[in-house]
C-alpha cells in the first residue's frame, strides 16, 4: 500500500473544514476493520485512511503547520502501512480498572508470541513490533503485522473459508471469527488498494501544495500554510521568555507589512509555545 505523502495531508487551517465529513467516514471504516478478542483485546486494522486521520488529528491537536514536522508524522505513521499482500493492525489492551492495569499487564507479559490469525488451516503469527517490547513488560498499545502469502490470500477472498483471530497466552485464551463486513474491508490491504476518503479536489495538493517556509533563522520560521495565511512559530527552544515573543512579534509584523495595510496579526498562546496568525483581510 503506498505510503501517505504531504499532498496526501490536509493543511491544518483547510483540515477544519474537511474534518466533519471527513470524521463520519471514518468512524464507519473503522467500525468495520475494529475486532474484539475477549474482554479485553480489541484489535483495529490499519490503512492509508485510518492513518491519515491520526497524522491530521496529530496536527491539528498540537498545531503543527511546517511541512517539517508534518513529515516527520508521516515518517511515524507510515511504518504501520500494511505491508505488499499483508495486514497491520493496532492492538489495545483495555482495562478500564486502573488500579488493576499494571497486574494485568504483567499477567500478559509474552503476548507478541500467542496471537495469530487464523485462515482456514493455516494459522499465521502476529509480528510485534520489536522496538516496543521489553523482556518483563508490555504496553497497552501494540502495532502488529500478519504477513499473508498468496495461498493464504486466495483463502481470505473465498468467504466459504473460516478467518479466526487467535489469541492462545496462558491467562488470555480467546478466538474471533471475522465477519463477512470485516473481510471484506480487509481484503481491500490485501489487494493494495483503499478506497481514498479525501477527495483529490478536496485536498487541493494538500500541505505539499499549501505550505511554504517563508523565512527561518534560530529562533524563528514563517510558515504559509495558505494563500495570505503565514503562521510565525518558534524554531527551537533556544530563544525563552520575553527575547522570543519579541522576535515572533518582529516577524509577524514584518510579514504583515507584505501582506497589505490591512493584514490582521493575532496571537494564537495556546499550548506550551506561543504562535502568531498573520492573515490578509480575504483570507
């Protein structure tokens, strides 16, 4: 499945307004790829559609608008793309008692080598994440693959043939049986391809498109994240206190200047690092 790239994103201002639409569509995509495994395991298959939603709620949650660090999203979230001819997931352990979420944590230490998926005969075991595991612990959010060959495939597709997931560890013992909806939506990873939610007309080029770093110095960039919308952000943590609000205030001005006489600055404090908003009247 081919990664997700910045055209592929949403700018953060032009997100909003996708963002209702785009959010009902998900809820029912997800809705069909989400399977419970007992009481306390759901497992969420992931897709280009599902990790493009958590890149953009990613960037709207902590305001990022550089198409840097919006690349460095996608770098994160791009190694749980399925694999060519596989299936990735999320798996979350749930354990609403939180007095009792460590216990049942150590109770499931080794869990990365009891779950698999089971199609017809064959029984096919979960990869984890190897960067995620420790030799006593486990956490509550595990990133898994299922690597499927094409035999394998063919079984998937024939709806005649029983598709398990499994989970056989000592203190967690339970079988799935995937429904028809869920293969179905599955069967879309197999084959390569995902029915995109975004339209190309809606992105517009996305943040590949939009987003320009305008100026940058030590303490400071510009960003334009849309036609006479730029957003002055601070560079790195260099620069603290009142010296760096006065340099984000400088430069604020300074493209508010070349916007036009009736460019509007507003200052966005939000969050730990402030952020001024320069916008031309018509943006």
């Amino acid at each position: 499945m081919k990664p997700l790239t910045l055209a592929d994103i949403a700018p953060r201002t032009r997100y909003e307004s996708l963002r209702p639409d785009f959010l009902l569509k998900l809820i029912d995509l997800k809705d069909r790829r989400r399977v419970s495994v007992g009481d306390r395991v759901t497992v969420v298959f992931e897709n280009r559609e599902t990790l493009r939603f958590q890149i953009q709620e990613m960037c709207r949650v902590e305001r990022i608008d550089d198409p840097r660090a919006v690349q460095n999203e996608l770098d994160v979230y791009n190694e749980l793309m399925p694999p060519s001819g596989g299936l990735s997931a999320t798996l979350f352990i749930e354990i609403p008692e939180l007095e009792k979420v460590r216990a049942e944590l150590d109770r499931l230490v080794g869990l990365d080598e009891h779950v698999s998926l089971q199609v017809g005969e064959a029984r096919i075991p979960a990869l984890f994440d190897e960067k995620q595991m420790e030799e006593e612990r486990i956490s509550a959010v595990q990133y898994i693959r299922f690597h499927l060959e094409e035999a394998h495939r063919l079984h998937f597709a024939d709806i005649e043939t029983p598709v398990v997931l499994h989970i056989d560890h000592p203190s967690y013992r339970f079988d799935t049986l995937l429904t028809p909806r869920t293969r179905k939506s599955l069967l879309t990873d197999l084959l390569g391809e995902c029915p995109e939610l975004m339209s190309k007309k809606e992105l517009a080029g996305g943040v590949a498109a939009c987003v320009e770093v305008l100026e940058e110095s030590d303490t400071v960039r510009v960003v334009q994240v849309a036609p006479g919308h730029r957003v002055v952000v601070p560079r790195s943590r260099a620069a603290d206190g009142d010296a760096l609000e006065l340099a984000l205030l400088h430069a604020a001005r300074r493209h508010a200047a070349e916007l036009g006489p009736d460019a509007r600055i507003e200052l966005e404090s939000a969050g730990e690092r402030p952020r001024w908003h320069v916008r031309a009247m018509a943006s």
